[in-house]
C-alpha cells in the first residue's frame, strides 16, 4: 500500500512539476479586454510593436458589442481577474471609479510626463475624468468616436435628382446644415427609384435592448435644447429634460423614423444601419465614426460613392460622444506591466500609427497635424464631430438611467404610445427615482 | 439491486449507510452548492438594499420594502400581463396543434415516420438559431414570412412589419415559439395516444359507439394527463421565456413584448438593483412552484380517475 502511494505522490509530483516548467520559461502575457469590432482588430496589429519591444505578449479578449457591457461590468463587479487592461465605454467612467474597478492614473501620468492638455479636451471629459471636469483620471483616451452621417455622394450628384430636388425644396441637394434639410432629404429620398432600386432616406438609431436609441435620439434632442440638468443647480431635470425644446426634438426624432427609414427598422443600432446603407437601401445613415473606413473600404457603396457629414446643427449643434479610454483594472495582479502598456501607447508615433491603422487617435498632436483633415476622406467629419460632443450621464447609476431612457423613448417613437411630453416627464420621473435612491438629491 | 453485504464488509470499518451516503454526498454537494444556497443567498439578498456593483458599499436590510417596490410596480404588473399573454395562447395554440399532429401521426399512414422526424426538427435547432432564423423571415423587405402574408392578405410586404408593430409583435414572438415547441407537445401526446389499449376501442367498435364518441369518451380522457404533462412543461418553460424574446424584438417596440424574465434581467445586471431582483425572482419562484404544485395535484387527481 505504502508502495503505491509513493508512486502516486512522485507522479502527481512529475506532472506538476511538468506543468509548472513552461509557466516559468514564458514571458509575461497582459490581456486586453474590449469590444469586438474593426478597431478592436487595429489594436492586435498595432499592439505587436508593443511585444516587440517589451517581450510582453498581449492577449485579446474581445466581446460582441451587445454582450460587451453585461459580460465586462460583471467581470468588473465580481472583482475579476481576467482583464489587465480594459477599454471601457465611457459612461462606465463614474461607477468604475467610486467603485475601484480602475486604478487612478495621475501619479502615474506625472511620472511618466503624461499630459491630459495634450489630449482633444472633450475625451479627456468624456473618457478620463471622473467626478467630470476635476483632474482625476481614471483612463488614457484610447479611441475618439462619436455619431455623425454617411451619404450616398454618388446619388447626391445624379443631375435629374439635384434638379428635381432644387425645384422642390428651393435649396441645392447636398449634405445637410441643419435637421430639417436632413428630414427634406430623406422624404425626397424615400421610397424612390434609385437605379432601379427602391431605396429609402435615412438609417437612424432605434434599438431597444440595450442603448441603440437613446445613442441616436440624444443627437437630435440635444440640438433642440435638451439638458440634462439644471446647470447651476446638479440633477434638477424638471424644465431641462422635460422642456418645450426637448419636447420638439423628440417629435422630430418620431417624424423622421415614421416618414423616413427603411421598412423593419423598428430595432437598429450600429451594425444594421451600416447593413442598410452597405445594401444600397438608405440615402444616408446615422453612426458612429468607427464604421467609416470599413465603408469607405467597400466595394459597392465606398470610394466615390460615400460621403461623410456631421451631425446637423438645429436651435444647439451638438454630436453624441461615443469612444471609449484605456483602463487598469485595479484587480489585476500586473498592474506594472499594464502601466507600461499605457505609457507605450500614449506615445505621439504608436497613436499616429494608431490613427494609420483605423484607430480614432485622441492625441492633439495626431488630430491637429498639418494633413490630417485630408488624410482621409472622413477625417474633416470626424474632426467636426469631435468639437461639438456631448455624452449622456456617466454616474454610477448610468445603466439605470439608461434603461429608463431606453424605455420611455421606445416605447413614444417606436411603440407610438402617448406624446413626447408624456415621455419626457416620464424620464424625468424615473431619473429623478434613481438620484433619489442614490442619494443625491 | 442492493449492495451485496461481502463488499460492503470488505471496505473496512464502513458501514453500509456510510457506503450509500459516500456515493450521493457529490450529488447533494453540488446540489447544496448551485441550487440550494443560491436560493438562500437570494432570499437574504431580496431584504437588503445590496448592488452587485457596488461590492465596498455597506449592505442594509430594508424589511419588506422591495417586495413591496416589486409588487407595487405598474411597470413589473405589465411585464407580467405581457407574460401571461405568452403563456396562455402558446400553451393553447400548441396543445391544440401538438395534440392534432399527434392524431395524425397515429394514423400511422404511409410515411408517417419519416414526417415525425420532420415535425420534430424545430425543437431541436437551437433558439439563437430559431430567433435569428425568424428575424430574417419577418423582415418586412425581404423576408419570406412579409412575402406570404402579402401573398394572401394584398397588404404590400413594407407593410407587414411583425416585429415593429405594437399588435403584432408579441403575436410574432407566440408564433415563433409555437413552430418551435408544438412537436414537443405533440411527441407527449403521441405517446399518450400510443398507450391507449387497442382492445378498449375494440370494445367500443363491438358498441356501436361513432369515431366522434371513441374520440370524446377514450381518446381525449386517457391521453389527458399526457396532454396536462405536456401543458405543465410548456406552461414552466415560457414562464421563463428570455432569448427568443431578446433575439427579436429586445421587448419592444416599447415594452409590448417585455416579458418578467427580461424585466427581471434588466433589474438584475442593468440598474444593477440586486436586492429588488432578488424580491423579484423570489415572488415569480413562489408563483411559479405554488401554480405548479397546484396543477400537479390536478394532474395526480385526473391520472386515479
């Protein structure tokens, strides 16, 4: 008996030691964690100079944008592991703070002579900040984005539709300034024979389940006048959220989903607006930025074919920020390693080479330089988009505020149940909940 | 078979009650670990004000008080109406489907296994497939269900919009969950129907009783607790309905088609209200066991008659 467990205690003994040997020969891994999608492809190609020069393997662990946030705040909220580095969307920012999901940047940026004024100001608020606007950082600006328009060019330019459009609407047919002419252009457009195609105006964001319409209808409402506080007075909504202005632009938003989108398009958020204007369907689309060099790459509706605006202005000119920054997850065990990779990828020549690869660089440096804007067809919009963003709450409860934003706005532009009113006040009701039980008001 | 009392006697110094525990403890452990203390865990969590993202937050008991934001919520009495809509017309529709099919089926004609195997193929896909699958047929432009409904209603396909509708959607989410499940209900019944002794329909013949009386005073009543069976099974099942939900219309338009599971879901891992899910998921675990229990012991009256 004694024999045999001998024998057993040196097996056990070989295999661990067997197991053990190759963790100790190999190089230190980080893993990455972020949404799966184009740039999230850019980042595996630019992030092998990063091993290249430090030996530190890179290890991706990417999710589809609908399960992004239920599969990443679980891992955050478990106190998890798994991530070294996150790329979190930028309302998670207030949460991931007060909560200690993130290590706090600032003594490591001073170390390091890492600048936030060397970052387009609006990401650093919009990615880093957290309370918003206080020198507390919580991430590097990792990836600029934000809503705006594509358009068909090559239908624009057609002379029989710039004549008929001309005599119609008594302006010439080309991207639009203000929301308006974006709604007279996707009427003319709708339900048209474009070459030999029915084709409709425009794709705009209506998804229920998880921020789709809310990431759409905010472009609209901010531009009407929507706030969403009090100013001078925080989380005071009554009169901001609710307000006539508000009011007007949701009715806007509603007009322009039952006059001017393609049949079916009761659930779009980003992939399926960029399928129906990659299907010939829609005169124009409303999306993020990150979906347009793969538009521009494509072969039907890219090159000539495609042009880019930003949000039109209307009473206000804002855009709805998307993007997200680079985090520490606070639980990870290579936290140095993690604080090296940030340091490597706020340099000026990787974000340049960021922005090459189809990454939105955050760096001034890349933006402002002398060729940017004609760098590519769609970095003029981007750059305009950027000036003008404005992103929706980012407080611990922002889920909260979320769903309910989601709820009342589906169910008035979709559903078509009540009136914009009663959905206004409605969310001011819900949000003024969820402060309530939050403890700030 | 019982264990022989020689084996028992040659593990030394282990009785056989010992011998039995040893071999069910993992599967009471696992048990205890993943049911039971979940549940318990549930229960205490459904009377604090705990969010699972906030870990370093001090929990509190709160009594009563999220059972009662739970049960005084206009918006979880919708999401219940909304469930309770599902539930009853797919469980009829395909126990009345699910029973024909299997009539059928017992025919026994030419073919008949051959079309069994095909009625059962929806079952078997899974639902990620069925919902994606039924995006694309509902699709107002191209997909084949618009295209057939035109076909027979005149009204142009850009029109049919299933999921987009307010009155349709939550008919187009039934629909779906009835082509899937039917043959389900439909292989319950069929072997209800296959249990019932020749001989009793041989007595009934040599009578004179008519096929609408063999029907009505045999077939029905001795395939009735196979057909309550399968009623049950359903019945639980899309009490709890969650993916196809989600894969078609996310519960919209608006909130026509927001389930309780989906609102459960949104209280849970959204507003990240823990302590209120947990009231939650506690009020529909004990409407679910009692509605359950209840209709079992129905069951068990109907199975002595």
């Amino acid at each position: 008996m004694q024999m045999k467990l001998k024998a057993l205690l040196g097996l056990a003994s070989a295999l661990a030691l067997s197991s053990a040997l190759p963790n100790a020969a190999k190089a230190e891994q980080l893993t990455l964690c972020w949404a799966a999608w184009d740039p999230a492809n850019a980042l595996v190609e630019l992030s092998k100079d990063f091993t290249a020069k430090t030996k530190i393997d890179m290890k991706f662990e990417f999710v589809p944008w609908t399960s992004y946030a239920d599969r990443f705040l679980n891992e955050l909220n478990s106190q998890g592991k798994l991530c070294d580095l996150i790329i979190g969307d930028s309302q998670w920012i207030g949460g991931a703070a007060e909560n200690g999901h993130y290590v706090k940047l600032n003594e490591f940026f001073d170390k390091e002579g890492i600048k936030m004024d060397d970052f387009v100001p609006a990401t650093v608020v919009g990615y880093s900040e957290w309370p918003k606007n206080t020198p507390n950082y919580w991430a590097l600006p990792a990836m600029g984005d934000v809503v705006g328009w594509t358009y068909r060019k090559d239908w624009f330019e057609k002379p029989e539709l710039q004549k008929e459009f001309k005599e119609k609407y008594g302006w010439d047919l080309g991207p639009p300034k203000t929301y308006d002419q974006l709604k007279q252009i996707a009427e003319f457009f709708q339900k048209r024979e474009v070459d030999g195609k029915t084709v409709y105006g425009a794709s705009i964001y209506t998804e229920r389940g998880s921020e789709g319409i809310t990431m759409g209808v905010t472009n609209v409402l901010y531009d009407w006048g929507f706030q969403y506080e009090n100013p001078k007075k925080p989380y005071e909504m009554e009169g901001f959220v609710n307000s006539p202005d508000a009011v007007k632009g949701l009715e806007f938003y509603k007009a322009l989903y039952d006059c001017c989108t393609p049949p079916g398009s009761s659930n779009v958020y980003m992939v399926e607006s960029a399928d129906a204007f990659k299907s010939g369907q829609v005169a124009m689309q409303m999306n993020f930025a990150f979906t347009w060099p793969g538009l521009y790459k494509d072969e039907k509706v890219g090159g000539d074919r495609i042009g880019f605006f930003p949000n039109p202005a209307e009473k206000a000119h804002f855009a709805q920020l998307g993007g997200q920054g680079i985090s520490v997850v606070s639980y990870s065990e290579k936290r140095d390693a993690a604080l090296q990779y940030i340091k490597w990828f706020a340099q000026p020549d990787v974000q340049a080479k960021w922005w090459e690869l189809g990454g939105y660089s955050c760096l001034k440096a890349v933006v402002n330089a002398p060729g940017f804007a004609s760098s590519q067809p769609y970095a003029q919009a981007f750059l305009d988009s950027m000036a003008i963003v404005k992103d929706f709450w980012a407080e611990p409860s922002y889920a909260s505020l979320l769903q309910d934003m989601q709820k009342r706005v589906h169910n008035y532009v979709v559903a078509g149940n009540g009136t914009a009113q009663e959905a206004l006040d409605g969310l001011v009701k819900d949000w003024t909940e969820v402060f309530e039980e939050d403890g700030k008001i | 078979m019982a264990t022989p009392a020689p084996i028992a006697r040659r593990v030394r110094g282990l009785s056989d009650r010992a011998i039995a525990w040893a071999f069910i403890a993992p599967a009471i452990t696992l048990l205890l670990a993943i049911n039971i203390f979940p549940l318990l865990w549930a229960i205490y969590l459904s009377f604090t004000n705990y969010r699972a993202n906030r870990p370093n937050a001090v929990v509190e008991g709160v009594g009563l008080r999220n059972y009662e934001r739970v049960l005084t919520d206009p918006d979880i009495w919708q999401a219940m109406q909304t469930t309770a809509h599902f539930v009853f017309w797919t469980i009829v529709l395909q126990t009345v489907i699910g029973f024909a099919l299997a009539y059928l089926i017992d025919r026994k004609f030419r073919g008949h296994a051959f079309w069994t195997t095909v009625i059962l193929i929806p079952m078997m896909l899974s639902p990620a497939v069925v919902g994606n699958f039924w995006r694309f047929l509902y699709e107002p432009q191209i997909g084949l269900f618009a295209y057939a409904a035109s076909m027979v209603t005149g009204i142009p396909t850009s029109e049919i919009r299933m999921l987009g509708d307010v009155t349709l959607a939550p008919w187009a989410i039934i629909i779906v969950d009835t082509w899937m499940w039917t043959p389900y209900v439909m292989l319950i019944c069929l072997a209800g129907l296959r249990s019932i002794p020749d001989y009793i329909y041989e007595a009934a013949e040599v009578d004179r009783a008519s096929g609408w009386r063999q029907f009505w005073s045999i077939t029905v009543p001795m395939a009735l607790p196979f057909i309550m069976l399968a009623v049950l099974f359903r019945g639980i099942e899309n009490f709890k309905m969650f993916d196809m939900v989600t894969l078609l219309t996310g519960g919209g338009p608006g909130s026509v088609t927001e389930v309780a599971s989906i609102t459960l879901k949104r209280t849970a891992f959204e507003s990240w209200a823990t302590g209120r899910a947990s009231a939650f998921a506690i009020i529909l675990f004990v409407a679910v066991f009692g509605l359950a229990n209840i209709y079992v012991k129905a069951l068990n009256k109907v199975k002595q008659r």
